[in-house]
C-alpha cells in the first residue's frame, strides 16, 4: 500500500474533486457563480477584449441592463476565484481596469457552449412553457 492510499483526501485539496451532491460541497457556489448570465457575458465580453484590459464604465456600456453595485459584485467575486485580474490605476480619480486570468479565459470555451446551446433552444423552450403555461390554465 503506498502512501497515498493510506492519506485520506480532503475535498478541496490540489487534485481532489468536489461532490456536486454535498449541499456543504464549495462546488456548487461555484457553480452558482459561472452559472449566472452577468458572468456568462462578463467573460465573453472580456475574452473578446483579450489580451487588454476594459474599465469599468466600458464593461457597464458592454452589458446593457446590468447596475453598477451586480457589475462590480460580480467582478469582485470572479477576482476572488482567481479568473479575473483587477487593476487600479493611481489617478484622481482612480481607475480600474479588468482583464481574464488563464483560468478565466479557459472558462469561455465552456459558457460559450451553454450561450450557443441556450440561443438555438430558446425557440422551443418558449413553446413547452406556453404549452405548460396552457395546460395549467386548462386544468
């Protein structure tokens, strides 16, 4: 038996993977966060703009329908997950600039997916929740 076998793995360790079941599993905040459509288009439009930088008030312009206090909730908690790197410029006032980690522009790949995914199906989504929406109404 090598050491390894003997070591119990502790989730969150390097090399151990979450329970996506595990209601206490970090995982699904995670998951929670990549999931939301402000993120969706934050990386998108930030992948876009690799490798420079946007300002805050471009990202805003960028993402109609957004506020300022989920703009800047939203990119506090991807820099805090390390998938975007925050930059302040010491000016009066100051100005801060955002670009994508590598593990940040990695992430596009896969929520493009979804974005593509959700566009060619949302045609048909509408028509199961008018049908349901219907049926409801009749029963």
């Amino acid at each position: 038996m090598t050491d390894q076998e003997r070591t119990p793995r502790v989730r969150g360790e390097r090399g151990v993977t979450g329970d996506l079941f595990d209601p206490a599993c970090a995982t699904r905040q995670l998951l929670d966060r990549i999931g939301d459509k402000w993120t969706s288009m934050l990386v998108k439009v930030l992948t876009e703009a690799h490798p420079t930088e946007r300002g805050f008030a471009e990202l805003r312009r960028a993402m109609p329908g957004i506020s300022n206090k989920m703009l800047s909730q939203t990119l506090r908690n991807l820099a805090l997950d390390g998938l975007v790197l925050r930059r302040v410029e010491p000016s009066i006032p100051p100005r801060t600039y955002y670009s994508l980690t590598p593990l940040g522009l990695s992430l596009d790949a896969p929520l493009a997916a979804v974005r593509a995914w959700a566009e060619a199906n949302m045609a048909t989504i509408d028509d199961a929740r008018r049908n349901a929406t219907v049926g409801e109404a009749a029963g």
